[in-house]
C-alpha cells in the first residue's frame, strides 16, 4: 500500500509543478512573440528546458531518496530549484494579479455588458495591460533570481569579523583581555570553494585568539563530508586549546541509514574528526583553563533543541565540578537553550556561545537596523544578548545549507574580549 501511496504523491507533485510552469509560462509567451525566430525560440527553449530539467530532479529526489545523488550534485540541485522557484513565485504573483483583475472585469462585463464601441476599446486597453504586466512578472522573477545568484557566487564565502568586548565582575585578573575566537556552523557538506574556505581559517588565525570555541554543526549529513577540508581546520590552534560541541546536524538524523550500527560508526567518525583537527570535544563536560594560578570554567554542551530540535545536552552533569569557578564559559548549539534552561535554572552562567540560526542567510544588518525571517523563529538570533548578569553570543554561522548563499547576513568569525568590570 506504502509504494502506491508514494507514487501517487509523485505524481500530483509532479502535475502540480508543470501546471505551475504552463502557467507561468504566459509572460515569456507573450514579451518574447515580436522577437525574430531565433530568439523567440530560445528564450522559450531555455524556459522549458530548466523547468523540465527540475521537474526531473524533483522526481529523482522523491522516488530515489537525496541519498542517490553525490552531496556535490546534490547540493547545487537544491540551490537550482530553491533559485528558480523562488523567481517564479515573484513572477507568478504579477501574472496572477493580472488574470484575477481581468477575471473580475469579465464577470462585471457578463453582468452588465459594455457598448460595442466601449468594448472595442477596451479590448486594445487589455492588450497593452497584459504586456506591460507580463514584462512585469519577467521584471519581477529576474529581481530575486540576480539576488540569490549574487548571494551565491559573493555572499557565501564574503566573511565578516565581529568583534565584541564584555565585562565581568567576576574576572579574574590574569585573564583580564582574554580574546576567544569563535567559529560555528561549519556545515563542511556544503562547500564548493576550498580556497575561500582557507581563507576564512587564515582571517580568524590573524586575530590571534588565545582561545578558540567551535559551537556546533561540522557537517550537513554524514561525516565524511568534512574529509576534504580536514586539513584547512585543523590549522585552527590557540594558546589555551579549541574546545567544541555538537549541533543538531552532526548526529546524522536527516538522512536514512541501512541500519543503526551505520548511524552510530558515523557519530563515531564525527567525534574521530574532532580529535584529528585537534578540538578537545565537550561531550557534556568541562575544562579549566589555567592562568597565573587563577582558572575559569569552560563547559559544553551536546545539543540542546526546543521543539522539533533533539536534545542530547546534560547541563546539569556537564557543571558538576565547575562550583568554585569564578566565570563560566558555555558552549551550546542553539540559543533557544538560553531562554529555556539556562538563564532560569543556572544563573551562574556568565556567558553562553551559540550558533544554529545562521541570521537565516537573509536579512539586513546596517547601523541599528537589524531584520531577518530568523527573528520570528528565535528570539535571540544574531549578536550579543544580556539579560541581568548573563550573556549569550549567537554566532550568524561560517558556513551555509540549503540554499547555499548570503544575503544581507554574511558569514562571521567572531572574537570576544573579556575585561574585568
């Protein structure tokens, strides 16, 4: 019953997308018919050969699994089709704004019909409405298909330095000045440019952190995506260590496994990883970093999701023998945990380093302006936060999935001084 079930959801996907595209072939039809042939023709031959090409890819995806295809040819699929229906939305909103208004106009018509002459004009009034709203639908799709290329080719690898000073109490005075360099989001399965990605590493190197914190997502799927890139991070070395957690990502839970002992040889390779770039995992736990004879706690967390996100994180156990630590330093993937735990239940932490929203890869950051879809998701979602004496830093990622691009919230590396108040 399952298989039927699975191939009649194909196929009412598969007819709902080519009338979508009949449809929203209207205004290539109408702008390009005063071309000479050969243009008219491929215009017309480029539209339906991309729609065909996605419709297909649509297909593969839904009967044969995401899995089928290489993460390369994967990703750059989704990116495709994300792009391309994206633009025919912004195009089909115009084109569908012309067929109600003109749908309205033909009712009132039927019900109280026009004069010969009146609707003579009329009719050359509606011809001329329908092309200028027709190059206006192409106007309109071309306007997000130029953004999210841009943010493509640009935006993706276009990384930007935050730096950020807090004040604590509570510091002791050795580690007064205390840079911690921050990565998050690495989201190795989604990149194609190696030598941005080097790049990005040579930036946050330059700063010269004494300590480095990796909060989560090292990969997209599976582990061995970031074989190919193990070499550009390890480079990342401090002083006082690298210390890192998990993110919700990186326990191999959106993708299907032959079997559970596969799913858990890939956690396995995941934590492997770790330690062969030299980061010191907090699996639950804590380090002390020890300076002058004074010593601060830093503590991490597995993930710790709200709603569909898991929950792996033992705050509670990874604290237990941090009591007598003047500063708490916390690594959690995702800053819903601030709100839902920590700020409520464990008071003495300081600060708390998060990751996860990636600003939404969208948005606009200029001067006190600050918008992205993100912030109707997470409260805190880009930046420092503070509530009484507790901070949280939500790092906007350094890499990208899904779409992979930026717009508008580029990709940060982040370095926080800590001064004594």
């Amino acid at each position: 019953m399952q298989p039927v079930i699975s191939a009649v959801v194909v196929f009412v996907v598969a007819v709902c997308l080519l009338a979508l595209d009949i449809y929203l072939y209207q205004p290539v039809r109408v702008v390009s018919r005063t071309w000479q042939a050969p243009y008219r023709y491929s215009l017309r031959a480029a539209y339906w050969a991309v729609s065909v090409f996605l419709l297909l890819m649509v297909i593969i995806f839904m009967v044969a699994g995401a899995d089928y295809l290489g993460v390369a040819a994967r990703n750059w699929i989704i990116a495709a089709m994300f792009v391309v229906l994206i633009s025919k939305a912004a195009g089909g909103l115009i084109v569908l704004t012309d067929d109600l208004q003109r749908g309205v106009r033909w009712l009132f018509r039927r019900l109280k019909p026009a004069k010969p002459e009146a609707q003579a004009v009329a009719n050359v009034k509606k011809i001329s409405r329908s092309e200028f709203l027709s190059r206006a639908a192409l106007l309109a799709a071309s306007a997000p298909f130029t953004a999210l290329s841009f943010g493509i080719l640009s935006g993706a690898y276009d990384y930007r330095l935050h730096r950020v000073t807090i004040k604590l109490p509570n510091l002791p005075q050795p580690f007064d000045g205390l840079r911690i360099g921050q990565i998050s989001d690495i989201h190795s399965g989604s990149f194609f440019n190696k030598t941005a990605v080097n790049g990005g590493v040579d930036m946050l190197l330059a700063e010269k952190p004494d300590v480095v914190f990796f909060t989560g997502d090292l990969v997209n799927n599976q582990t061995d995506e970031i074989n190919d890139y193990l070499p550009i991070f390890s480079r990342i070395r401090a002083p006082l260590g690298v210390f890192s957690v998990t993110g919700n990502h990186d326990y191999g839970n959106y993708r299907s496994w032959p079997s559970q002992a596969a799913k858990r040889r890939n956690f396995e390779n995941l934590l492997e990883a770790h330690r062969f770039m030299g980061f010191d995992l907090l699996m639950n736990e804590y380090r002390m970093l020890k300076l002058n004879g004074e010593q601060i706690a830093v503590i991490g967390v597995e993930n710790w999701g709200t709603g569909r996100f898991p929950r792996y994180g033992d705050l509670p156990r990874a604290l237990k023998g941090t009591e007598a630590a003047p500063v708490k330093l916390l690594l959690s993937h995702d800053p819903s945990h601030w709100d839902a735990q920590i700020r409520p239940d464990f008071p003495d932490v300081d600060i708390t380093f998060a990751g996860h929203t990636h600003g939404f890869q969208f948005g606009i950051e200029w001067g006190n302006i600050r918008w992205s879809p993100s912030q109707y998701v997470y409260r805190q979602w880009a930046g420092l936060y503070r509530e009484g004496r507790q901070y949280l830093y939500v790092n906007r990622g350094f890499g990208f999935i899904g779409y992979p691009g930026r717009i508008g919230i580029l990709p940060e590396l982040t370095v926080v001084e800590l001064k004594r108040a």
